[in-house]
C-alpha cells in the first residue's frame, strides 16, 4: 500500500480510514484483495464530502468514514453475488434455497396449517436462521419445548 496517497490530508483521516480498513478486512465478507479498492472509496468519499469544507468538526469527520465504512459492508453483504459466492462453499444448495424447493415449500406449509401459534413462531425463527438459543430466549419457551415441536412434526410427518 502507498502511504503517499494520504499526503496534504490530516492526520486523524489517515488514521480514521486506516482503522476502518482493518475493520472491513477482519470480516469474512471483505480479503486482502480489496484492499485497495477500499482505501480508495474511502479516501473519495472524504475527499467528496469534506476536503473543501473549512472548519469541520474532526469528530464529524470520523463518524462520517466510520459510517460510510459500515455502509460499505451492509452493501457488500446484501449483494447477490456476496450470497452467491458464501453459499457455493457448501454442497447442498436445496438447503439454501426454500423458493426453488418445492417439496420443501410443501412440507412447510404443511407443518404451518397444523401449527399452534407459538408454534407458527417457532418456525418462522428457523426459517429465518435463528438457533435454539436464539429461539428460546426471543420467544420465552424453553429449550424443550422447542425439541418437542420438533419431535411432533416428524412423527407428523411419516
């Protein structure tokens, strides 16, 4: 990386877009390869937003990069091609992919039109990726309950 890119610009933007490199690059959704790319935005948009300006606040400065920066990653997260790419790690795409399965579709409906509505609930935090845990604590039942929901449906199910 060339440090020089910063010069005639203060020092806490240099450190601010520095941080918020690192930031993006410690997530899985960012690699090194992009790097560059990201100093890059990140220096446009400071220079876009702030440069001619005078007398800026130094705290809105590096609220403005931090935002932008987070900005960056929910973007790249929504992306398609993002999603695409994290799932082509796994094997069983029909897992991902509730839309294209059908039998799927039907044995949720199915597990749906006899659901109590807590249980309805239940399903809807497991189709939206949630774990027991997460379950549990968001909807106030117990960790057995969730199991026994469980085991009904499959007997259900046969």
């Amino acid at each position: 990386m060339n440090l020089n890119i910063f010069n005639g610009l203060p020092q806490y933007v240099r450190i601010t877009i520095l941080s918020q490199i690192r930031r993006l690059l410690s997530t899985p959704i960012f690699s090194y390869e992009d790097r560059e790319d990201l100093i890059q935005e990140l220096l446009l948009f400071y220079l876009k937003r702030f440069y001619n300006a005078h007398d800026v606040d130094e705290a809105l400065v590096v609220h403005s990069i931090k935002q932008y920066a987070t900005n960056l990653l929910t973007q790249r997260y929504h992306r398609r091609d993002f999603l695409y790419s994290s799932l082509a790690d796994y094997d069983a795409d029909e897992e991902f992919s509730f839309a294209e399965n059908t039998e799927t579709r039907l044995i949720v409906s199915e597990i749906m039109n006899s659901a109590e509505p807590k249980e309805k609930e239940i399903v809807k935090h497991i189709l939206c990726g949630d774990s027991i845990d997460q379950i549990s604590r968001d909807l106030h039942v117990s960790k057995k309950t969730i199991y026994g929901f469980f085991e009904k449906m499959r007997k259900k199910l046969k």
